[in-house]
C-alpha cells in the first residue's frame, strides 16, 4: 500500500520534533559527560539511575549529525597547548597519571587523525594495550560522540583487562597545531583514514597529505616510524603515495611488508568509512610509509 503523503506542516512539525529530541539528548548526554569526567578525576562512583544502577549507554551516532566536511583553513576558536609541555595529558589519560609527581606515566604514540567516530581507536586499544593512542578530529559533535563512546566503554570495562583507558580524542586540527601537542620524534605510528577527498582541484590544497604538512608529520613521528594511508578514492590513493614518495624523510613499505602488519588488516576494516566502503563493495587503497633518519647536518 502506497504511504500516505505528508503536508508540509506536518513534515515541518516532524523535523522540529526530531530536532528537539536530538538536542534534548545532546543536553542530557552533556549532563551525563561532565559527571563522568569528573568522576574519572574523583575516580568515585558512577552515574547512578534512580534504581541504583549503573546507567552507562553507548552513545547513539543518529544524535550526533553534523556536516560531512569541515573547512580545514576556518578559524574553528580551537583550544590548543602553547607548547606539547603545557598540554594536560591527564584529563584524557587519567589512569596514566602518576599524582605523587604529578607526570604523565607514558606519552601518546599512536595518533589516528581525522578519527571520525572513533572505530580505529577502540579497535587498537586491546592490541596496544600500554600504549597512549589518540584520536584528532575537528568536528565538534564527531568529538563529542567519540569522547561519550570512549567515557562509555571505560565504564563498562572497567573492571576487564582492556579497559579502554589508553585511548582519546581531542578536537583539533591536525593541519595546524600538531607540533603543539607532540614533541619531536614522539609517535610511532600515524593513521590517516579515509580523508577527504577534497575532489575539484582548486580544494586540493585542503588535503591532509601535502608537502608542507609532510614535514610536520616528519617532525612528530620517530625514526622509523610509520605512516598509515587508506583511501577509497584512488585519485586521492595517488596523490598520497605520489606526495609521499616525493618527500626526503619517507620510504614506501611493500606489499610484503603490508601483508605482515596487523595495523594494516586492523586499519582495512575497523574505520566506520572502511565498513561503509566494504557494504558498498567499493576498493580500498593502502600506502604506508617509513619515516627515515633524520640526516645528521638537519638536526
Ligand atoms: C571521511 S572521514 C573518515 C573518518 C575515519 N577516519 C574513518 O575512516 O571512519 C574524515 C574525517 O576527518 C576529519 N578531518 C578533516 N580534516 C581534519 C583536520 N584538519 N584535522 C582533524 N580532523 C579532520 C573530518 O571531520 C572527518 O571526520
């Protein structure tokens, strides 16, 4: 039977009550956010429902809708440390913070930029289980909700052997401030996800792969560190090989190599884009790169 057509008052009228639900929830997840990180601080009790149980839910992603793209050159009012020493790692990594001496236990190692909602994040965690990873991405409510999905899983596994302590996400772009938050030679592992693709050419400069930015990613990641590329657009595929190629501090790694390395098999199907792009049984392009010694007369 054909579905009855809507007018456009009601359809109106449905659009402002879908509205007023998702902010409804945004207010109420908000509330929700600032107890647990203060508890996370406190390390007390949970949020409790009136019945006394513990009421941790798993964000719903429909709440959290915003733009696909974000122009990466917007002055965005980004909070970012002056230096990498200013930042308080301990607000994102709570567990790792020693109070007697008031320092960070280990530094972030693995970054994953331009996160989206967090899929690669909460799959490298139980296998780098040690190790600080971090998630950049400059949509606010992409941040919120992996932030709500992170705050989440640390309170339902709190008590398991991964327990989500060692991931993060913090609101940033990465193609302005990283050396405010990573010292030099800091990370080991860089993971550039699905980026956008920024099609016509006079937006290309808005790629998160160019020549300039290369050095920076140079500049933050260790000698021998690696460079993660996947894409399922191949022009962008060939930009990114062809940029970074191109590029003095990086060596492509080979197929052997690739086959090899669990970060690769990870990064092909944990992103949400990765899931999306295998539902619509589209390709996906690998690259990785190996960051090379820096030459001693650049020092
Ligand atoms: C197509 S999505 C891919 C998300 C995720 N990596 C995945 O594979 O599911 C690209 C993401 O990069 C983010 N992004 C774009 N430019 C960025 C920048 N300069 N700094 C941080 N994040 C950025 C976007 O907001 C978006 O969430």
């Amino acid at each position: 039977m054909a579905k009855p057509v809507k007018d456009k008052e009601t359809q109106l009228r449905e659009q402002q009550e879908a509205e007023t639900r998702r902010r409804q929830y945004r207010t109420n997840q908000e509330e929700t956010r600032k107890k647990l990180k203060h508890a996370r601080f406190e390390e007390s009790e949970p949020v409790e429902d009136t019945d006394g149980k513990a009421q941790v839910h798993l964000p719903r992603k429909r709440f959290y809708r915003q733009r696909a793209h974000s122009n990466p050159f917007s002055d965005h009012r980004l909070e970012y440390p002056r230096s990498p020493e200013d930042m308080k790692w301990e607000k994102l990594y709570p567990q790792y913070h020693d109070k007697d001496s008031d320092s960070m236990l280990s530094k972030v190692e693995i970054a994953d930029i331009g996160c989206g909602y967090g899929g690669l994040l909460t799959k490298l965690a139980p296998e780098y289980p040690s190790t600080l990873i971090l998630g950049m991405e400059i949509r606010v409510q992409v941040t919120q909700y992996v932030e709500d999905r992170i705050i989440a899983l640390r309170e339902k596994h709190k008590d398991d052997e991964v327990n989500f302590q060692n991931i993060s996400v913090l609101r940033g772009n990465a193609m302005k401030f990283l050396p405010n938050f990573f010292q030099k030679g800091q990370l080991s592992k860089m993971f550039f996800c699905f980026p956008d693709p920024h099609f016509k050419q006079r937006k290309h400069k808005a790629r998160i792969i160019t020549n300039t930015l290369l050095s920076e990613y140079a500049y933050v990641l260790r000698e021998g560190g690696v460079v993660y590329t996947i894409t399922d657009v191949e022009d962008l595929h060939i930009w990114m090989a062809k940029h970074l190629e191109e590029h003095p501090m990086f060596e492509r790694l080979d197929k052997a190599w690739e086959e090899q390395d669990k970060c690769v098999s990870i990064m092909y199907n944990a992103t949400e884009e990765g899931q999306k792009v295998t539902r619509n049984k589209g390709s996906k392009w690998i690259a990785c790169f190996r960051r090379l010694p820096t030459p001693e007369d650049c020092d």
